[in-house]
C-alpha cells in the first residue's frame, strides 16, 4: 500500500500516527494511505523563511517567471499520468480530469509569461512619482516590493492541480515561499506534482503537507499570509484563529457560492442563445459532479418560458450517462467522498421541502458499470419553484454537487 509522504524542510518525510485512506469514490477501492501528523511543521516555516525566502529574494521577475514555465512543462510531461490519478482519486471523467490538470498547467504559463515581461526587476511602481519638495530635485516613489514571510495555501478537493498551482503561481511569482497544503481525500495528484516540482524549484520555495493540517497555522508570524478554498464553516474558523489575528495575517478566502444563469426575457429558447443557455446550464451542474465553485445553482427563467426549460432540462439530463468515469461512455462519475455524498443528499432533502421535482427526484442512481451499493453517487437532479426570491434553502445553502433548481420572474427586463 502507497504511503504519501510530505515533503517539507527539504527531504520526504511520511509522517507518525493513525492512518487515512484515499480510495476510488466509484468503485470504493483503497488507493493509498496518509499519516495523521509526525511532522515538524515548525522546522519547516523556518526553512522557508530563512532558505526558500532568499532563494527567491535573489531572483529577479524573469528568473522566477522561468521556474514557472517549468513546472507547466513538467505537467505537460506526466500529462496522462495526472489524469489516470484524478480520474482514480478524484472520481473524474477524462474530460473533468483534463479540466483540471490543463487548467493548471495554463495558469502556471501565463504567470511565467507575466514575470518574462515583468523583466529583469524586483520592485514594482505603484503609479507615478510624486513631486514632495518645492522643486522636481525631491520626489518620491511608492513601490510593491515582495512580502517577508510565508504564504500557506490551504486547497479544496475538487481541483487538487488548478488550485495548487493558481496559488503556487502568484505567490512564487511575487517572491514568496509556499507551504501548500491540498486536501486529504484527493491528495493523489498534489503529491506527484509535488514529486514532479520538487527537483525544478530551489530549496524551500515549495513544500507540501500531506494529510491533516495539525498545527499548520500556530507557526504563522507577522508578512504571512494564507490562502484558504473550501467551504464557509472552515472560512470562519480560520478568520478568529489566535495566530491570524495576533499577527494580523492576511487571510484570503473562496467559499461557498450561489450563482445564477438568468434567462432574458427577449431569448427564444430554439435560437444559438436559447441553445448556449441550456448547454451551459448542464454542463455547469454535471461537470466535475456538480463539484465547482462556478457551477450554476439557480436558473432563473420568464414565467413564459418556465415550463419549457424545465422540460427541455430533464429530456437532456434523461440521457445522461452516469457511472464509473474511466469508461469512455459515461459522462459524470460520483462525487469525491462519502461525506460530499451525504452532505448533497441531506443538501436536496431541505431543498424538495420548497420545491418541486423536474428530474432526478433527490439523487437516486444506478451508475453504469459499478457493482451495487459502491460508490458515492448522486444522480443530476433538478428541482423547480414559482417563487425563487422566497425560496430560503435556495437561497441560503451550497449543495456542492449535480444539483440545480428553476425559478420563474415576472418577465421584466430589468428585474433579470
């Protein structure tokens, strides 16, 4: 059995303690093993402040662009290699693997590209000189020069290479050392990114903690900053953590989201708009299983056309095929965890107290090419309410899967 080390301080370590299993959210077969803690996270924070951190203070923009564009083509080289993984771990189709694994690997270019035009400096001109004195002899400059500390990046299960490298990307960029940390269940692809980056970086520009963050965030100090996706809870938590606040760390964060598509009133539903409107609406709830920040949520609709789009929804959702992803027939696999499973179904169980069902009732599936009773599959489901602005659980909750509801307005061109 696989055990994923971390490697942090510069060398790999496996780690101490209990165990985790990562395993294959269709078939529920064991793929690897993770360890509960054993790591010396303090030693590692000091190796990025005193080696990693001038490792890229001695670097110019250009030089650190360079390092970028070399990890794009490192993912570029084990390209199918991180696919099969996302595929595995991730309960990803192809299609979503690709989504993922490229989306990193463009992110990391077009930075690489930034710091080549950025060019041989350090320092960036915050606008224009000021004339301070009497004469143009005293003038001043505000300048955004590289932040002394460590940035610590907490990512989300669904897209463990995007999100790791859209952070890594900015950061490495801006001169500062990484301490990233993806999430456990789907740690797969991170940890052999990690293996890919680690001979392409100089020392202490990048580590990698695999499996419980532990006491992560009790070394962060003054110039830190840490970058946080995942879900609103957690975001909470980690706004009043004692370290953040005692040093005032800067905190960004991506949670949960309710985005709409809103149909105007002037679209006719058989026209290229109509078309792109319905394509994009299911593509965005069963891409990745529903398992995107960017997914559409609520769709909002004429009453004229309420009926319609519902109907046109479920003909197209009725063919969807949903099963084990590595087949090339089926086009959405289950969600990432058991848990993702649960919290979607309890998620559609509040909302079918509001609304109506289209399709899908609350999620029940037989997924194609999967023995019964494995795996942590939610079917596409749609759900539908007259009264979209009243409709609180709509409006209040993220279900994290394949999960949509139709609302109607009035028709008005400026309520949509």
């Amino acid at each position: 059995m696989q055990l994923l080390a971390s490697y942090l301080a510069g060398t790999w370590s496996a780690g101490s303690g209990s165990r985790t299993q990562l395993v294959n959210p269709a078939t529920e077969e064991v793929l690897a093993e993770v360890s509960s803690g054993g790591h010396d996270l303090a030693k590692a924070f000091a190796f990025a402040r005193e080696v990693g951190a001038a490792e890229l203070a001695k670097r110019s923009f250009a030089e650190r662009g360079a390092l970028l564009g070399a990890l794009a083509k490192a993912i570029h080289g084990a390209r199918e290699e991180l696919i099969a993984l996302a595929v595995a771990n991730g309960g990803n189709t192809r299609g979503d693997a690709k989504f993922d694994i490229d989306g990193g690997a463009v992110t990391l270019s077009h930075y690489a590209e930034a710091g080549a035009k950025l060019g041989a400096g350090q320092l960036l001109a915050d606008g224009e000189p000021i004339q301070v004195g009497r004469t143009a002899r005293m003038g001043g400059q505000h300048v955004w020069a590289r932040r002394r500390g460590v940035a610590v990046h907490i990512n989300a299960f669904n897209f463990p290479a995007w999100g790791l490298c859209e952070k890594l990307a900015t950061a490495l960029l801006a001169g500062m050392p990484v301490i990233t940390k993806p999430a456990t269940a789907t740690a797969l692809v991170a940890h052999r990114l990690a293996q890919l980056f680690e001979p392409l970086l100089p020392p202490g520009v990048l580590q990698t903690l695999i499996g419980p963050a532990g006491t992560l965030l009790d070394n962060l100090g003054a110039g830190d900053v840490v970058a946080f996706t995942g879900g609103s809870s957690t975001a909470r938590t980690l706004r009043t953590h004692a370290k953040i606040v005692e040093h005032g760390v800067r905190l960004n964060i991506e949670a949960d989201s309710l985005n709409a598509a809103v149909l105007g009133p002037d679209v006719d539903l058989s026209s290229e708009a109509g078309q792109l409107f319905l394509a994009d609406v299911i593509r965005d709830m069963t891409q990745k299983t529903g398992q995107k920040c960017t997914a559409i949520r609520r769709v909002l609709v004429p009453e004229d056309k309420f009926k319609d789009v519902c109907d046109l929804m479920k003909e197209r959702l009725s063919t969807l095929a949903v099963g084990d992803p590595s087949r090339e027939d089926v086009r959405m696999g289950p969600l990432a965890t058991a848990a993702q499973r649960d919290d979607v179904r309890a998620g559609i169980a509040r909302l079918a107290a509001a609304t109506e069902s289209v399709h899908g009732g609350t999620g029940e599936v037989t997924p194609i090419g999967i023995a019964a009773g494995k795996g942590f599959f939610v079917g596409p489901v749609v759900r539908a309410t007259k009264s979209p602005m009243d409709c609180a659980p709509l409006n209040s909750q993220e279900m994290f899967g394949p999960v949509s509801t139709v609302g109607q307005y009035t028709g008005d061109a400026a309520f949509a």
